[in-house]
C-alpha cells in the first residue's frame, strides 16, 4: 500500500470576509479552502483562508483578480477542553471523564473548582499554571515539532524526537554552564579572601587589592561572554544578514550580532 501524499499547505491574509471557500478553491485552483475564524465576545471573526494543494505551494494565487502572497501554514497545538489532551478537539473526546484544566482533578468541571487560581496544576506537566498556559512545555515542545515537521517536511515523529534531543542537550549544556560559573566565582571569591588576608593597610597593598578586583572583574566579564555565546544559538546557525545599511551602521549590528 502506498502511503498518500501529504498536502502541501498555506495560508492567504486579507481576503474580504464575503468571499466563500468554494469560491476560494475554485479561484486558486486548490484542493482544499478553509476560512480561520476567531470567537471575539460570541461573535466570529473572519481571518485568513487555508489552501491545500498535491503538489508544490504556488508564491502568489489570484482571488477575484486579486493578488495574495502564499505563506507556509503551520498548525498550533490543539488541546481539548474536555480532557486537556493534544492533538483532539473536544467535540470528537472519547474521554469518559472531563479534567480540570486549572487543579486537574477529575472530580468537578472548571466551573466550580474550588481551587485558587495561584495553586493550579497543569494536568500535563504537573506545573503550576493552567492546563491552557502557552508556555506549558508539552505546549512548547508540540508547538516546535509542528514547526519543524511543516519546514523541513518530515514526519511529526521525527520532530518531536529531534525537539526532545535539543531540550536535552540544552539543560545539559545549563548545567555544565551554571557548575562553571560556581568554579569560577569560587576561585574569584578565594583570591579575594587571600588579597586580603595579605593585604595591609598600606597603600601599595590597597593597589594591589584593586588590582586584584580588576582581573576578578575581567575575568567575570570574560566569563559571561563565553557562556552567552555558548548560549545564543544565533551567532552559529543564523549570522545575520546585513542589508541596506550604512557601514557605519553595520559595524554596530556586527559587534552585537549574537544577541539580535
Ligand atoms: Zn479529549
Ligand atoms: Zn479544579
Ligand atoms: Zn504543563
């Protein structure tokens, strides 16, 4: 059995709210057309339009003799209300009993939670914030997979695999940064001690504990350098692209290249 092609998708902005989807997708010559909409005070919202295509995702469609540019579309997250899962919408939970998105009990509806709002539990990660909080990490991770999955056109699997790898590597790489920056203070903090147990109350001493606190502070600076750039994925995997500036300008975006 071959497995069926995966649609490639995209999103058009601005397409006037009495414009149908039929109309859409007959227009662009898609395969699919659906409109986004948005619930703002029980009203709805018209937003952007999903087109789907088999083949490649064309730049630009005409819509009624109007010009749209095609951005890649990239799905978020979905979480159901009703058992705070992924990847479901509430109408189609199979769930036999509904979560509290705020405590996470299975006992009562968000409705009637008894629980303050400042000892939530995400029912997720455990956390302390509501099931519905973007920064959950099973938000963040599935929110990243879904990224990588669209642009670099592999599996979901795949990505959510390769998000996992990268958080792991990140935390260990904090670890080993934060156990440096102990060693480190340490040794500052011991050359101190012996400057001034040292030191007396001369001035050639009080030079040299000036001294002394220079090279710390040098030394501190040098540190918080090393590990900002071991940090800020910027400067290794996207230099930045200087355009259209003065040079004088450029040399600036030059020497802060790694934190832009
Ligand atoms: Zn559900
Ligand atoms: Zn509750
Ligand atoms: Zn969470």
């Amino acid at each position: 059995m071959t497995k069926p092609k995966r649609w490639s998708k995209g999103v058009i902005s601005g397409v006037p709210a009495d414009t149908t989807d039929d109309e859409v997708k007959g227009e662009t010559s898609a395969v699919m057309a659906r409109r986004i909409t948005r619930m703002v005070d029980c009203e709805i919202i018209p937003r952007s339009v999903i087109i789907a295509f088999e083949d490649e995702l064309p730049r630009v469609v005409f819509v009624h003799l109007r010009r749209y540019r095609v951005e890649l579309y990239v799905p978020k997250p979905i979480r159901c209300n009703k058992c705070q899962a992924f990847g479901h919408k509430t109408a189609s939970c199979e769930a036999a009993t509904a979560v509290c998105p705020r405590c996470s009990s299975k006992k009562h509806e968000y409705a009637s939670c008894p629980v303050d709002k400042k000892h939530a539990k995400c029912a997720k990660c455990g956390d302390n914030y509501n099931a519905a909080y973007r920064g959950c990490i099973k938000y963040k991770t599935i929110d990243r997979a879904l990224n990588i999955s669209v642009k670099q056109g592999i599996s979901y699997r795949d990505a959510v695999t390769q998000v996992k790898k990268t958080y792991t590597e990140e935390k260990t790489r904090s670890t080993s940064t934060s156990s440096d920056i102990t060693e480190q203070m340490e040794r500052v903090q011991g050359a101190k001690k012996a400057t001034v147990a040292n030191g007396t109350k001369t001035m050639k001493s009080m030079s040299v504990r000036k001294n002394a606190d220079r090279t710390n502070d040098k030394a501190r600076k040098r540190l918080r350098r090393k590990q900002h750039r071991r940090q800020c994925q910027r400067q290794t995997s996207q230099p930045l692209v200087i355009r259209h500036l003065h040079p004088r300008q450029a040399i600036r975006y030059e020497k802060i290249k790694c934190c832009v």
